[in-house]
C-alpha cells in the first residue's frame, strides 16, 4: 500500500490534470453532451454574477458562500492555513479534542493578524494504528498514515485549484509533522515546473509548546511549574500542562472541566495552583499571542524565499 501511495503521491503534473479532466471535477457537471455543458455553462454564469448582499467578516473558507469567496480571492486572499489536530487521550481533565479547539482559536488569530488568508476546515484527525485488539473507551479514532498523508496531498491539491497560492500545513499535535511534511514535499515536486506558482509548506515552528511556551512561562513570566523543560508530563502525572490549559480556557472553560475542577478542589496542575477562571485566560492570551507570533515570524522568514512576481 505504501508503495502504492507514494507512486501516486509523485505522480507528475498531467496526470493529476488528466484526472480531473477524465471525471469532470468535482464541481463540474461530470458528465458530456449538450445538455451537461449548458448546465454547466448556466452555473458557471450564475457564479460569475456580481453578489447582491453583503458578505460577512471571517476568516473561515467553510462559512463564505461561494460567491463571497470567489471575491476574496479576487481581493488577494490567495493564502490559506491547514490546521491538523487530532482527537486523543489528554488524561483525566481535557477535552481528547484538545488540538481541536486551540487550532480554532490560534487559526483566526493567526489568519487576521497575517491580512489576506483564510483557514480550511480543520483537519480534526491525527494518524495512529487501530491494531487488531478491542479496547473499550479507548482515545480516537485516528487514521492510518498512509490515509492520512492522501487527506493531506488532496486538500493541498484541491486549495490550489480553488486559487490559494500559499498553501501553509501546521499542526498541533506532534504526530502529525511527517504526513505534513510529506504531502507539502510531495505538492512541491508535483508542480515545480507548473507556470502557475503556488507554495507549499509545513511550518513545524507552530508546534511549540516545549520550545517557546515551556521557557516563557518558567522563565520569563517566572511561573515555578512542576514540568521539565522538553517534556509532555509534569509532576501531576498527566499529559497537561499549564500553556495548555490556559489557551484551552480561553477558548472554552468546560474543555478543560474548569468549574468541575474547582468544585473537586483540583483547579491546578503540575503544581499550579489556577487563581481564577479570569487569571488563567489571561495567561491563555499571552500563550495565544506568543504562538501566534512565533508561527506568522517563520511564515515570513519563509516568505522571503520565494521568488518575486
């Protein structure tokens, strides 16, 4: 299957574009004659009609109609953020939607701080095995990574079709750097000879929880946390730690079972006691800007790269 996959995955650039002439694209009428052609010619006319209501202020390619969107392309939002997390276990006090939700809050920071660049539905699932045992109540479900670089490549591939020329891959969960890197390796070769230039590119530095938030917060913001630098497991014995819980509260205190916690008497972690809901999204803002920041700056070292128009 791999060998399967990665002939596939290097396949050249007519090949893709024989394909999807062979099925008439997914938008397309599919099929031929006259009558397919006029009702594809009708829609894509329908399409091209000047929009008659105000569109709305977001940064979400799923919440534009197709006609807000096709405007925002024309106005220069031809950069798109693919954002991967995962469903996991987080122990006994997150949400095993954990990447999931600080993808949605540091993607529409992330997007509008840039200018110009919309985020693609999350990719919600990381790759893991199932293995053939049953275990009740286990974390997931995950795919495998050969389905789960494919997911990666074709939504890259299908973005660029949409009109995206920076196609930006980052993930939130550790796991998910090689299908990333390897679908945005894969696009580049597939269209390095194409005259249309379109970007494709894993940005790792947006994984930075023990490379940038772990020595903020214990040595700048001196915030004595029982966790070693580096590591994913702190002195509760849970895969959680402060930065996390903060920009979880931040976006939703129940993801992290903040008034179940304080009821328990166990609003802490690694040490930490958590002061107050307030106090703790306030740490998650910082988090949240630190992040931010730290990707949009690799984005721009990257950026300067490229080749100019």
């Amino acid at each position: 299957m791999r060998t399967t996959l990665m002939a596939w995955l290097t396949m050249p650039l007519l090949a893709v574009s024989a394909s999807a002439q062979a099925t008439g694209g997914a938008g397309g009428a599919g099929g031929t004659g006259g009558a397919g052609s006029a009702a594809q010619a009708a829609r894509q006319a329908a399409a091209n009609k000047p929009r008659t209501i105000d569109g709305i202020n977001t940064v979400w390619l799923e919440e534009l109609t197709q006609p807000e969107f096709r405007d925002l392309i024309k106005d220069g939002y031809t950069t798109v953020l693919i954002m991967t997390g995962g469903v996991e276990n987080n122990d006994g006090n997150l949400s095993m939607n954990k990447h999931n939700i600080n993808n949605k809050l540091l993607g529409e920071m992330m997007a509008r701080k840039m200018g110009k660049t919309l985020v693609a539905p999350l990719v919600t699932l990381e790759p893991g095995n199932a293995g053939p045992n049953i275990q009740p109540g286990r974390a997931g479900p995950m795919l495998s990574q050969a389905t789960y670089t494919a997911l990666l490549f074709d939504m890259g591939n299908y973005l660029r079709s949409m009109g995206f020329t920076e196609i930006y891959y980052m993930g939130d969960s550790g796991g998910n750097g090689r299908g990333m890197q390897a679908a945005a390796d894969s696009l580049t070769k597939v269209y390095a000879d194409s005259p249309s230039k379109v970007a494709f590119k894993h940005i790792p530095e947006y994984y930075n929880h023990t490379s940038v938030i772990q020595p903020y917060l214990q040595n700048e913001l001196k915030i004595p946390e029982g966790i070693k630098i580096g590591a994913s497991t702190g002195t509760s014995g849970l895969h959680e730690e402060l930065g996390i819980d903060a920009t979880m509260a931040l976006a939703d205190p129940q993801s992290i079972r903040f008034a179940q916690r304080v009821k328990a008497g166990q609003a802490e972690i690694n040490g930490i006691k958590f002061e107050s809901l307030k106090w703790l999204q306030e740490l998650g803002r910082k988090v949240a800007e630190l992040r931010v920041n730290t990707t949009i700056n690799a984005i721009t070292a990257y950026r300067a790269t490229l080749p100019k128009p």
